[in-house]
C-alpha cells in the first residue's frame, strides 16, 4: 500500500468528508507539500508557502489512538517544516474537536482566531505555532 492509499483509507475512517486519493496526491507529492505517515497508525500532510505552512490534516485509526502517535505525527510535521525554513504553521479547526485542540496546544500552537459559525453547526478556530528559525 503506497502513502497515498493509505491516507485514503484513514480519511474514510476518520472523516466524514474524506480527502480522495487524487486530492491528497496532489498535496503530498507536490514539491510544496510536507507528510508524515506512519502507515497502519496515522498520517499528518500540509503545504508550504513561502516561509509559512499550514497543517490540512492529522488523523490516527480510532484503535491506535491515545497512545502518542498523533503527538509523534505532528512532531514529524514541525520537524519538517523546521527544517524547511518555515517560521510559523497554521491550522483550523472545530471547536467541539477537543482531542485535537489539546494536541495542537501541547505542542505550543497559540489560539489566534475565532471564526464564528464557519462549519455551521460549529465555529472554527486557528492556531498559530511560531517557530524560531532565526
Ligand atoms: C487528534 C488525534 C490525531 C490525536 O491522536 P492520538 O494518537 O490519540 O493522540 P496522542 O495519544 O498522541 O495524544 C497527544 C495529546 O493529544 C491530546 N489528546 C488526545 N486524545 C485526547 C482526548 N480524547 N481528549 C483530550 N485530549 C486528547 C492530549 O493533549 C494528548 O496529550 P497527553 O497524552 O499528554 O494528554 C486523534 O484523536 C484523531 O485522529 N482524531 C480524528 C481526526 C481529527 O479530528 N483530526 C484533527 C482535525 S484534521
């Protein structure tokens, strides 16, 4: 199974609105984008512009969850972007997903924004993590 068929397969576990495979593709094997898998477990992928990125998705299988392998994910995605020159990172979110705020929080993204009413029936907030490549 490539990255990509198994990112396809998590997001319909995951997600109710999956990324398909050509989606996902063309993000992760693009120049710009940055991924971190780890097939079985879970996946993180985002894009790079310029000298910022933004996280699109993280998702561990529901029976490997708790045990830290989305925290390793999402190191796996700064540490890239760290060493790609990056000097902050994006990311939305919904308000009720509280399992992946406190993540994105443990691993120093900072609340910047509150989009009231984006999803509908929920808001969405961005965080920001600043990272120090000076
Ligand atoms: C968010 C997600 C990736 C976390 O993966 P995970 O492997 O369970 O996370 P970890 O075991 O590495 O936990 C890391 C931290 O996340 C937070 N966390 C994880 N599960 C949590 C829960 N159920 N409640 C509250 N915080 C939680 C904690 O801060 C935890 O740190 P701690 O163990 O020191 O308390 C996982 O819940 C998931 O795949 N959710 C569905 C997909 C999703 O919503 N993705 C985010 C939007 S793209």
């Amino acid at each position: 199974m490539t990255d990509t068929e198994f990112i396809a397969y998590a997001e319909s576990v995951c997600f109710s609105r999956p990324w398909t495979a050509g989606d996902i593709a063309a993000c992760a094997d693009s120049p710009d984008g940055v991924c971190a898998v780890d097939e079985g477990v879970g996946y993180a992928f985002g894009r790079i512009s310029f000298d910022e990125a933004e996280l699109y998705r993280i998702a561990v299988l529901p029976d490997k969850r708790g045990r830290g392998a989305g925290s390793a994910l999402l190191a796996r995605f700064i540490q890239e972007c760290t060493e790609r020159g990056i000097v902050r990172i994006f990311l939305e979110v919904r308000s009720k997903n509280v399992p992946a705020a406190a993540l994105y929080e443990k691993h120093g993204f900072k609340l910047i924004s509150v989009r009231q009413g984006y999803y509908g029936d929920d808001d969405a907030l961005i965080y920001e993590c600043s990272i120090n490549n000076g």
